[in-house]
C-alpha cells in the first residue's frame, strides 16, 4: 500500500491575507481527511510574503483544532533554528492536544536567508555538525518519563510539556545527509524531490542500504514530494499549474512574493532555456486531467518504489486546489485497486 498525503505551505496570494490563508489551511486539511489523506503537512519559512507558515507549531494546532482524525506535523522544522527544549515544548503540546496524530519532521536549512536566519537565531556562529546531536537531544526529552518527571540521563532536563509524548519523528532532505542520518538513526526519510529532484534516487538507495532498525522502525519507510496540478482538462491544469512556475522563477530570481493568479502559456513566455530550467526543478510533477495525473502518479511510485507520496499543491484558487488534491486522492486510490 502506497499511502498519500499532503504539503501545504499555507501559500498567501496575490490580493489576499494571512488570516485567508490560515483559514484555507485549516479548511484544506478538513478536506484532505474526508479525501483519505494519510497526513495534513506544513514547514517553516521566514521572510517570505507569500508563505503563512513560519510560527508551524502554532498553525497545526489551528489545524488540528479543525479535523479528527488525519496525522498533523510539521514538513519541517528547521532545527538549526531553535534550541531542542523549545521544539520539544511545542511538540509535546500538539502530542497532548492530539494524541497520537503529531508528526515532526527535521530539516536542518535555514527556511529562509542568512539576515533572518541571525534574527531567529542570534547568533550563525553554530557547529555544522550540530544536526545529528539536536536530533538525538530531542529524542532524549521525549524518552522521559512524563508521569514521574523522571530524565533519562542525557540532559537532566525535563521538558514539560515534551517528556513523554510520542511525536512521529521523520529526517528530511534533499542530499544523501539527510538519508544517512535517518538510515544511522533508523527513522523515517522524506525526500524533498517537489523541488529539488536531482538527488532523489541516489537518497533513496543509501537510505534503504544503510538503514538500521530502531525501536521505532524496523524496516525503512520512505517519502518523496510530488507536485500536483489536476484539474478537469490538461488544459485547465497547465494553466493552474503556472502559478507555482511563476513563483519558482520569482524564487530563483531573488524576487519572492505572493502567489501570482495563473497566466496563460506562461511556460513558453519563459524561451527553451528558462523552460528547460522549470522543466527540471519540476521534474516530480503531475500536470493534467484524472487520467494523466493518474498515470505520471503511477510512473512515480514505480520509479521511486517510496511507501508514501507527499502531495504538493500550490493553486492560486482555493476551490481550484480542493478540486486537485481530490483529483491526487482518486488517483492514488484507483493506483491502489490496479496493484491490488
């Protein structure tokens, strides 16, 4: 069983507002959960206009506070930006607002430029190695004994809330450092292929190599991101999907902001070369109607062999995005009932 769920970065758009885009956030991830969606994911980015997302703690209880039953977490938290304590604070109060539906997945990007990265941190004089050591840090709080307050040894600290709860902790990448951390580590891997596909295959294989069960896993189990633009025609969904193409080039061009309203023929406005270039960047994509979504999903899933697709769908029009994910669920449903 291939599962499916879905990356939000809560996009803010062009003529609209935070409070907007957290109401979408909220009432995307209700929509998602009637539409068999195994998880409702969003990720922290700072200084970007067109992203709602930066306080994820904060925005998944708002969305948790909206659904019943669908896995909320974070796709990611940037560790390097915060100390292990704090994230364990924050995640042990979601555990305890939602038992048993938290994920937390860990980066270690920056999520934003090196000017905001010293605002949120202070200080970037950090030890590059640090990662894995704030990783196992925070493992260590949620190892403690929150009925007793007892630590297990590692800090002398107890997180509270943190201490025993149970958080699905995941390692993200988009290079083979993130694989062999959470192969050494014997956690779940997610691979961020819905815009930086190039090393997506080589991850995958190091991590399935190298992997060591863990007293939370005993096999690997592996995530990769995957662009959806569906809509009733190809045509209607090529011109859905410009919106993040523009977005990407604006990226890319050092000139972020909202999420743009759709343009028609986008793509070749942009010349071979900077159509080649979006081409690539989003490579993992699925542009189409039902049956095309359905088949680039299945030659995905074949390819890469993951257990979970992350679905990625940055639509300018709410209604328009709702209709696309329902589209991705159809799909990996129907994908289901073939390899049944």
């Amino acid at each position: 069983m291939t599962r499916y769920s879905l990356l939000d970065l809560v996009p803010v758009i062009e003529g609209g507002t935070v409070a907007q885009a957290l109401a979408n956030a909220a009432d995307l991830a209700v929509h998602a959960e009637a539409s068999g969606y195994h998880r409702y994911w969003t990720a922290e980015h700072h200084g970007m206009t067109g992203i709602a997302s930066a306080a994820t703690a904060v925005v998944l209880a708002h969305v948790g506070a909206a659904t019943r039953t669908i896995r909320i977490g974070a796709g990611g938290i940037m560790l390097p930006n915060h100390a292990p304590l704090t994230i364990a604070e924050q995640f042990g109060t979601l555990d305890a607002l939602f038992p048993g539906r938290i994920d937390l997945g860990l980066g270690r990007a920056p999520g934003s430029d090196q000017r905001v990265a010293r605002a949120l941190r202070r200080t970037l004089d950090s030890d590059p190695n640090a990662f894995p050591r704030d990783v196992m840090e925070l493992q260590s709080y949620f190892a403690d004994d929150g009925q007793t307050g007892a630590d297990d040894g590692q800090t002398g600290i107890v997180a509270t809330p943190g201490a025993g709860a149970r958080p699905q902790i995941w390692i993200l990448g988009s290079s083979l450092y993130g694989a062999q951390l959470a192969a050494a580590l014997g956690l779940p891997y997610a691979f961020a292929s819905h815009f930086a596909p190039d090393a997506l295959d080589d991850a995958l294989a190091v991590y399935r190599r190298d992997f060591r069960p863990s007293a939370v896993l005993d096999k690997p189990y592996a995530m990769a991101g995957f662009n959806v633009f569906a809509a009733d025609t190809d045509e209607e969904a090529t011109l859905l999907a410009s919106s993040q193409q523009q977005a990407f080039v604006a990226l890319r061009t050092g000139r972020p902001g909202r999420l743009p309203p759709p343009v028609a023929a986008y793509r070749e406005s942009l010349g071979p070369q900077g159509a080649a270039i979006l081409d690539h960047v989003l490579s993992c994509s699925a542009i189409g109607s039902p049956a095309t979504v359905e088949r680039q999903l299945a030659a995905f899933v074949e390819r890469t062999k993951v257990d979970e697709v992350m679905v990625v769908s940055a639509i300018f029009d709410h209604r328009a995005r709702k209709h696309s994910i329902g589209i991705a669920a159809q799909a990996m449903d129907a994908l289901e009932k073939a390899m049944a």
